[in-house]
C-alpha cells in the first residue's frame, strides 16, 4: 500500500552557522555548503574545504545525512531545495549557514528512499515554483516541510534506493578514477621539464575565441558554452541555439577549452557537442602536439594568467592574446614522444569515463520519476541497471 505524506511528518531541520574565514583550510571537519551541492541534487566534491574551529554538535554531519539548500543566489532556482547526502568518505563535517540538515526519523521512512524522493522531478517542480525573492530566492521552511512524497512498503523503499544507488555507486567510481588519472598525469607532466626549450604557447596552439552566439538563440539544439556551463554543468539557466556556426566555433568531446575572462578556468569539454560562446577560447594543438601536452602547458600558466587577470581594473578580470605569445618552457620533442602513449591512454580514459558518467547520470534521471509513480517495477529498473553498468 502506498501513501502520500508531507515531510514534516518525518522530517525536522537543522539549520548551519557562520564560521571564520581565517580558520578555512586548516585540519578539521569538512564544510558542507552551498558549493558542496550539485545543480538539482546530488553531492559535489571538487569545491571541499576543512575547517580548524569548533563544530557544535548541533551543526555537525556524518556519512549518510541529508542536507538542502534553502536558498539560490543564480535566481535559475537549481539550488533551490537541492538535496546532498554526505558521502562515505566524509566521516565528520560542519554545516554553513546557507544549509539545513534533514533528521528523519529511520523509523517513518528510509532514508536513502528519501533522498531519491528529493531527487525527483516532481520536487524539482514545486521548489521552483515556490521560491521568494528578488535578489536571492528562498524556500521557506514551511514549504519545504509542506511537500508531499509517496511512501510505499518498507521494503520496496528500501528496493528503489538500492537501484538508483547502484548507478550513482558506479558514477562515483568513475569520479575517483578520473581524479587518480589526473593526478597521475599532473606528476608525470611535472617530471618531464629536464630537458626543455623556451616557446610561445601560440606555437604548439591555436586559441580560437567563441562568439555571442546566446543573442537570439531559439531555446532548442544544442547547447552554447558560456563560463557558467563550464563551472557548474548545464542548469536552468543555460541557452540552447539551432544556429549552424563555423566550426572552429563548435566543442565536441576531447576539445579543450579555456575561458580567459572572468573565473579563468581550463576544461576538457566531455559533453554532447555544443556552441562556443565569447570569452572561451577553443584550444587547437598544432600538428604533432598531443591534447595532454597542450592542456599541461596551459595549465602551468594558469597561476600567472590569473594574477594578470587580478591587476585589470576593469569589472571582469581578463588575459589579452599577447600574454599568449610569451615564451614557456616546453618539454623537448624526445621527452614528449618518451611519455606520449601513457599520457595519452590517461587522456583517452579520463575522457571516456566523464562520458560515461553522463550515460549513467541519464538512465538514473529516466528510472527515477518511473520507479517513484510506480510505472516502472523494480525488477525491470534492475535489468536496465545491469545494462548501463
């Protein structure tokens, strides 16, 4: 027998508190706040930090609670009412006082089932629906706690999370792997700089600049590529355009790309192919330079363009095409063609993880609405599971 119930009748909340920004980075619990959250739901990792002052009890976490944003400051609402469950490895962690820690009681409702319940579309829906707010948007507690979520037998709750949990385990692997590549590949490239010569990144690169291309966009095609695409994914927010660009204007997978306004960031484009928009540079190796070589080089200069950047007295911060004609040290072609096949191979699978990852992400976002309405049976969820993983 199913029903349906409200969240506050298993459901209290915790809100965090404020810390000192002096005592960030050094050895203690994890902060977990609004940049610990991915856009919809979900756990994000990249942006963890310790904290070295006191947690209270009351704003502590551990492996397996629950915690939302109440708040979104993109006015996108992705944030807003976005769930996080604290992942194994994070044993002890300090809420911020931009989040609230779900406690459930065990005895009403799985927890892991929850957790997907607040994954779901339909809670999506009613966050945005019912975020407030002129410069920021806020769900208020009341209708947060006044969402209803369907609640069947114990056990097919415990059944649903199981599946849905057996792909994001798998995603998690490819997380960890692809971080271990790119640690792996970052010392190999460091170990390479004993036998060099003095080039200008122009040389080993074409750097092709994006377009406006988000000006009269259509809403549908593919997606065009701005600095918040590359920092955060693809949200609500994002702009879709049928417009046919050339195609030096156009990211596919393995592409490099790197935003020399703003943020100042270097990424390696994994998704569907999509538009490049201004302010991103789309990163070409010359003939016989490997992608790996070309994204290390950029990578070491990355401290110095961002300091360049700092000194502009302007709103938004910004590198200029002479600063890529200046010498670096570039590892001899003999050393390059030494360590080429591993580097490679490690490009190559790092790639195709991050891939992947989005497959996986996908078939977990079709189950999820299906097992939650009860149009999918678990045992049918189970044999597509199997497939993707």
């Amino acid at each position: 027998m199913t029903e349906r119930r409200s969240l506050r009748d298993f459901v209290t909340l915790q809100r965090g508190q404020s810390y000192k920004g002096d005592l960030v980075g050094r050895p203690g619990p994890f902060l977990l706040g609004l940049g610990t959250i991915e856009r919809n739901g979900g756990f994000r990792s990249d942006l963890l930090r310790t904290y070295g002052g006191a947690t209270p009890a009351t704003i502590s976490l551990t492996r397996g609670d629950l915690y939302v944003s109440l708040k979104d400051v993109t006015h996108a609402a992705d944030l807003l009412g976005a769930v996080a469950r604290v992942p194994d490895y994070v044993e002890s962690a300090r809420l911020t006082q931009d989040t609230i820690r779900l406690d459930v009681d065990d005895g009403a409702i799985d927890r892991d089932f929850l957790y997907w319940q607040l994954r779901g579309p339909e809670y999506r829906a009613y966050c945005r629906t019912r975020g407030t707010g002129t410069t920021n948007l806020d769900l208020s507690r009341d209708d947060f706690l006044g969402f209803e979520v369907v609640v069947p037998q114990r056990a097919e709750q415990r059944a649903i999370a199981e599946v849905l949990g057996a792909l994001d385990d798998k995603i998690a692997a490819n997380t960890h792997l692809i971080r271990s590549a790119e640690s792996l590949s970052t010392s190999l490239f460091a170990s390479m700089f004993d036998e060099t010569e003095s080039l200008p990144l122009t040389s080993v690169a074409q750097f092709i600049n994006g377009k406006a291309f988000t000006k009269d966009a259509s809403g549908t095609g593919r997606v065009v590529v701005r600095i918040a695409e590359l920092n955060s994914g693809i949200g609500g927010s994002t702009v879709f355009s049928d417009a046919t660009v050339p195609d030096q204007h156009v990211a596919r997978p393995g592409d490099i790309l790197f935003a020399w306004s703003g943020s100042l960031t270097l990424h390696r484009w994994f998704r569907p192919e999509a538009i490049i928009n201004q302010h991103i540079f789309k990163v070409l190796p010359t003939e016989g330079r490997p992608h790996w070589l070309v994204w290390g080089l950029i990578a070491r200069k990355l401290d110095a363009f961002k300091s360049i950047a700092a000194d502009k007295a302007t709103t938004m911060g910004h590198i200029q095409r002479r600063h890529l004609d200046e010498a670096v040290d570039v590892p001899v072609r003999e050393v390059i063609a030494r360590h080429d096949e591993q580097m490679s191979t490690l490009w190559s699978r790092t790639l195709s993880a991050e891939r992947e990852n989005l497959t996986l992400a996908a078939t977990r976002d079709a189950l999820l609405p299906a097992l939650m309405s009860g149009k999918l049976r678990v045992r049918d969820a189970e044999r597509a599971v199997e497939q993707a993983v």
